[in-house]
C-alpha cells in the first residue's frame, strides 16, 4: 500500500474511473483542502472511503510527540514503514504556523555541527512521505491554517531533488502556496541550486553558508571540497538573476570558529556581493560536536558588526532547544550513530 499524496489529480481521476466524476473533487479536496486522510473524507460514502482505505495507508507513524516553548513547538517522531525513523517540528507564531519537513532518513552531508549529518544517511522520502509531514502537521495545527513550509528538517533537499521539487510544485498548485511561504534550505549543491533556478519553482532559497573561506567551511561543511565558495558563488549569481528573488544564508554563530571580526569581514563581502540577507543563528548543543556556541553577547556584537558593514542581517528566534527540535538537533537514533568532531576553525582577532 502507498500514500494517496504519491498521485497526481489525474491519477486519481484514473483509479476513481468507476466513480461519478464529482467524486474525485469530493476526495482531492479531503486529501489537499482539508488534510484529511482517506477514512475521514466523510462526503464521500462509506463503502468509497472503505476502499481507500483499504488501497491507501498512512507513511507515518508516530513514536514520540514532544512539545516546548509553552506548546507551540511541536515536534514528532515518524517511523515510515520500512523501520526508519524521520523527524518534524510544527512551531506557532502570533502570524503563522510554519512545519519543518524532512526530505531524507538521515543525511549524507556530513555536517559536522549537525547531529543529522553525525547520525548518517539511511534513505531518501518520497514524495508521499514528505507531504503527509505537510498535512499532518495542518491537522494538528487547526483551527489556524498552516501557513508556512520550511525543507529545513532532516536531510539535504537537493540531494533528493526530483522529490523535493515535485513536493514544492505540488504545494504550490493543490494547497495554493507562494515563493514567501515555500523555503528550501539547501547546504550548496550548486548545479541543483542552478537547476532550481532554471525550473522556475515558487521557492525561497536559503544556503547554509556558515563560513566564508574555504579552509574553514571544509570542516564544517564537507560538501565545500565539492562546491567551494567560488563554485557556491556562481549558482548563488545565477539563482538571483533568474528568479529575481532574495537569497538567505544560514549562519550558526560557534564560538572562536565564525563569530570573530574576520570571519564578519568574509562573510560581509560574501553576501554583500550577492544583495543577500543574513540569518543568524545561535549554534543549539549536539551530541559529540566538542565545541560551544557563541555566547549571547557575542552573537549580539556579530550581528551589529555585520550591519555596520551594510549587511542585511537578523538574529534567529532559537525555538525546540529543550526537545531537540532547533536547528541541527534532529536525529532520530534508530537512522545511525552519533559520533565525536572538534572543529579547529580559522580564529581571528575579535
């Protein structure tokens, strides 16, 4: 048995063929307006839903629900059907609810700040998987409407990029959201970043940068010895003149590795260079990563130090620290181990 998120509007009109055509509206709005899974669809008779049921089963299930931040973040733990386990995290704000989605069990990056990328790779979602983390998390998210999706869960979303793009086309299209509201986060795979751009995908992109010279980002982000920044560079071009739309990059802040006065003085001229905004973000505390985040006054110097240098920057509101929800903390332990990483760094004067 499959999802029902796996099938096109026309290939439920296939497998309904049998049905009066008012039917298939009657299930694609259960499934696409209102969230619903198949046995709930309750327009459309008992037997029909019976059937559905029987064809169509659910990819999740839930083996830990967790909450913080007094209940409006919301993480959940999924074991998909062949035993691996994925995580996603809802969070509510005074004017939206945004999910973190995964696009992989697990993640092959490498990251070395990332308790995803210490847990290692098991396999990529399909798409089904990744829009059931969509509509569950609407579900549980009523009576407000889900405004917000965010591919910043586990695993690097261009590495599964048929899947992701066919995810974010089909949010566009069946749950009508815009480039503002659809946010993919990708580490710098820079022929997909260019892909993307090309395929004209209502997407906001953010890039994991977290350094911004080549030495130092090979140890945090292996992908760089791939994708150095030069490489990174030219796909970030080329994604801001096709599209037109703003580029983000992600910055956690660690302590004595990218917090200093140099490593302002890269990035500013990284992103300045490409008109690109800053997202700071406080490093969250991983298993086995033996170094610390910067402390709050020093993310706060960092932060003023990068506008003083005409860089559009903000400061990340942490939220999921106390479960293991924030940024870099989801890892499943069934996906892998986690593993001991000291980070030398390039340090400069402060």
């Amino acid at each position: 048995m499959v999802s029902a998120y796996e099938y096109s509007r026309a290939e439920l009109a296939e497998l309904l063929s049998d049905e009066p055509r008012y039917r298939v509206d009657q299930v694609w709005h259960g499934l696409w307006d209102e969230a619903l899974d198949v046995g709930s669809i309750t327009t459309i008779p008992k037997a029909l839903r019976a059937s559905l049921a029987e064809r169509f089963s659910p990819g999740l299930e839930v083996v830990a629900d967790v909450s913080s931040d007094r209940g409006s973040t919301r993480k959940w733990v999924f074991r998909l059907a062949d035993g691996a386990t994925i995580e996603t995290v809802l969070m509510g704000y005074k004017d939206r609810v945004t999910v973190c989605v995964s696009s992989q069990a697990g993640c092959a990056m490498g990251c070395t700040f990332c308790a995803t990328g210490q847990a290692g790779f098991t396999r990529h979602l399909t798409t089904g998987e990744v829009v059931e983390q969509v509509m569950f998390a609407a579900r549980r998210a009523a009576p407000r409407r889900l405004s917000n999706v965010v591919f910043m869960g586990m695993g690097e979303p261009l590495a599964n990029y048929r899947v992701t793009a066919e995810v974010v086309r089909r949010l566009h299209e069946y749950r009508g959201l815009s480039a503002r509201h659809l946010t993919v986060s990708t580490v710098g795979v820079a022929p997909a970043i260019e892909r993307l751009a090309r395929q004209g995908l209502p997407l906001t992109l953010a890039v994991s940068l977290h350094a911004a010279n080549d030495a130092t980002r090979d140890e945090l982000v292996p992908l760089n010895r791939r994708y150095p920044l030069q490489r990174l560079h030219e796909a970030c071009a080329t994604w801001v003149a096709v599209t037109g739309r703003r580029l983000s990059f992600e910055w956690a802040l660690i302590d004595g590795v990218n917090d200093t006065d140099r490593a302002a003085d890269e990035l500013a001229d990284y992103a300045t260079s490409l008109r690109a905004h800053v997202n700071l973000i406080p490093l969250n505390p991983t298993p086995g990563y033996l170094v610390r985040g910067s402390s709050p006054a020093r993310v706060r110097a960092f932060h003023e130090g990068l506008v003083a240098r005409g860089v559009n920057a903000t400061v990340r509101n942490t939220r999921g620290r106390s479960i293991d929800a924030a940024c870099g903390q989801l890892a499943a332990v069934t996906n892998g181990r986690h593993r001991s990483i000291a980070v030398r760094g390039v340090v400069g004067t402060r």
